[in-house]
C-alpha cells in the first residue's frame, strides 16, 4: 500500500516546527549518540527532518548523519567536530 502525502506544513507551522525539532533532537543526539524515526516515510517528512539534521549540526558543530529508507530516518552524531566551529551552548 503506498502512502499518500499529507498536507504540507504551513509557514506558521514550519517556524514552530525547525526550532522544536532541533532543539529536541540536538539533546536525543547528545545523550544517546542515535536517533530512529519510523514515521518519517514521506518525502516532505524526509525533507523537513534533512534541514533539522543540518541546524542540529550547525548547533552542535559536529557532523549529523542521516540514514534514509521506506522506514523511516536514522539520525547519528559524528564524533569529528566540524572545523571553524565552537561548541554551542547546549552542549556545556
């Protein structure tokens, strides 16, 4: 059974979203090393979770990987610190 879209987030939404999400995996990152979400099989999921991932790891300034499937993302901290980069409040 293929899955449909759902409906786009809206721009009031996207700016609640980007800030929750990325404080909310920067400290699931730090404190487990790794992250799985299942229910991001859309790609506009995919998509919004990708630019978290990134501000995550500008944050941190430490590299985040992303794994992608049909099941979902898996999100993993890299143990390398991003050059040019000081440590974020967060993780002091």
């Amino acid at each position: 059974m293929e899955r449909t879209e759902p409906t786009p987030l809206t721009p009031d939404e996207m700016a609640r979203f980007l800030p929750a999400m990325t404080d909310w995996l920067a400290r699931e990152l730090l404190e487990k090393g790794s992250v799985r979400l299942a229910a991001l099989d859309t790609p506009g999921s995919q998509r919004n979770f990708q630019e978290v991932a990134g501000r995550v790891s500008t944050m941190l300034g430490r590299r985040v990987i992303t794994v992608t499937s049909s099941h979902g993302m898996t999100f993993e901290l890299g143990d390398e610190q991003l050059p040019d980069q000081g440590r974020s409040a967060i993780t002091r």
